[in-house]
C-alpha cells in the first residue's frame, strides 16, 4: 500500500518536474526556437498547443490511479 502511494507520488513529481520541457518543446515546434511562427497552421498548430495539456492530464491520471489502487489494496478505497 505504502509503495503504491509513494509510487503515485513520485509519477506526480517526475511529471511535474518534466512539465516544463515539454511546455519547451511545444514552443519550440511552433515558434523555430526564435520566435518567430513555422508552417503549422490550423488543426495541427491548435493539437500541437494542447500537447502540454495532454502530458499534464495524463500525469495526473497515472499518478492517481497508482494512488487509488494502493488504497483500493489497503481497504480505504471502496471496490
């Protein structure tokens, strides 16, 4: 159980910790580093901008479901 919760936690953390290379990453893709806009336009530029939302979301989920299920194990959690 403890394992669990510290795994979730640590998932949240490693997450957290990456968020801002990934937020890095975007910029970059869409704006060539120097600010300046690329080529991507339209439904590419709006999924590629959401692709940090996407990261977060999916950090977050992991890192609750590892939680709940390690207190799913412990009982705290109903079935």
């Amino acid at each position: 159980m403890l394992g669990n919760l510290i795994g979730g936690f640590v998932a949240i953390l490693v997450g957290v910790s990456l968020m801002p290379s990934v937020a890095d990453g975007v910029y970059e893709a869409t704006n060539n580093g120097s600010g300046s806009p690329t080529n991507v336009t339209g439904a590419a530029d709006t999924i590629l901008g959401l692709t940090t939302l996407f990261f977060a979301l999916g950090i977050a989920s992991a890192g609750i479901a590892v939680a709940a299920q390690g207190l799913r194990a412990a009982g705290m959690l109903g079935a």
